[in-house]
C-alpha cells in the first residue's frame, strides 16, 4: 500500500493553499481521502487505536505485527503510522532549515547574484509556512529582485 498523499504534503498543501480557490479543492480532497484511508484501517473492527502523533514504540509495534501476520490491512496500518511518525519527527526541526534556507536567500540578496524560479518558490514556500515579517520581507525583496532581472533580459 503506498499512499496517495503523505501526512507532510497534507500539511504543506493546507498552508500553500491558502486564498486560492484550486488549491484549497485540491487539498480537500486530499485531506477527505487521507481521512477516509485512515478511517478504513483504523476502526473499532481493526482494534488498533490511530495516533496522530504516535510514538517510535507503537510504530515499531505495528510494523513488528505487519511483518508477523503479513495481513495487507496490518501493512497499511503501519506504513500510516510510520508516515505519521516521520512528520512529526521532521516537524520537530524543520526549522533549522527555514533558517538555513533563509539564510541562503538573505546572502543571495546581499553579495548581489542571480535570482532563480526556484529561489522566488524557496522563498513563498518559507513565508507561507513560516509566516514571520522577516521571511515575508525576504519573500518580497527575492520576488522583486526576480522581476527586475526579468525585466532586464
């Protein structure tokens, strides 16, 4: 079982979407059929209880009982948790690297080089999740900097 959407791009698609009426469509039905997977595997049926924010024992404890029984729903069970799991361990110090990343683009603006797509997208990215007057400031100032390059081409 893989599934179609992991809890992170979840979480990044609800803030990315934010005042775009495509976006906030695609990341409801996103977010309906994630809520509806786990709803499936995890029921009073299955009597295995989901945790939004499992611990490494309980993951470990699913994926130990997946590999014992082999059952595909077990397998899912666990590939959700260890998803789950992953999020929240990456949550914990992503940012470290909003502060690097920031840090990239704030030196880029300052020793004066070129503005690339991806740096303008780098930098909405981190004021969309991380929405401080700082990155916005820095989100700004790439976004214009790339449109006076543009400008001069």
């Amino acid at each position: 079982m893989k599934l179609d959407t992991n809890y992170s791009q979840l979480v990044e698609m609800k803030a990315m979407s934010w005042g775009n009426p495509e976006r906030i469509a695609a990341y409801t039905l996103a977010q309906r059929r994630y809520d509806d997977t786990v709803a499936h595997y995890f029921d009073e049926e299955s009597g295995v209880k989901f945790m939004a924010n499992p611990s490494q024992s309980y993951v470990e404890g699913l994926e130990a009982k997946a590999a014992e029984t082999g059952n595909d729903d077990d397998k899912a069970r666990a590939i959700i948790a260890r998803d789950q799991f992953e999020h929240y361990e990456k949550d914990r110090v992503k940012h470290i690297a909003w502060q690097v990343s920031r840090q990239n683009l704030r030196r880029l603006l300052v020793e004066g080089g070129k503005v690339t797509r991806k740096d303008v997208d780098e930098a909405h990215r981190i004021a969309k999740l991380n929405a401080t007057m700082e990155n916005l400031a820095v989100y700004s100032q790439i976004k214009q900097k790339f449109g006076t390059q543009e400008g001069s081409n």
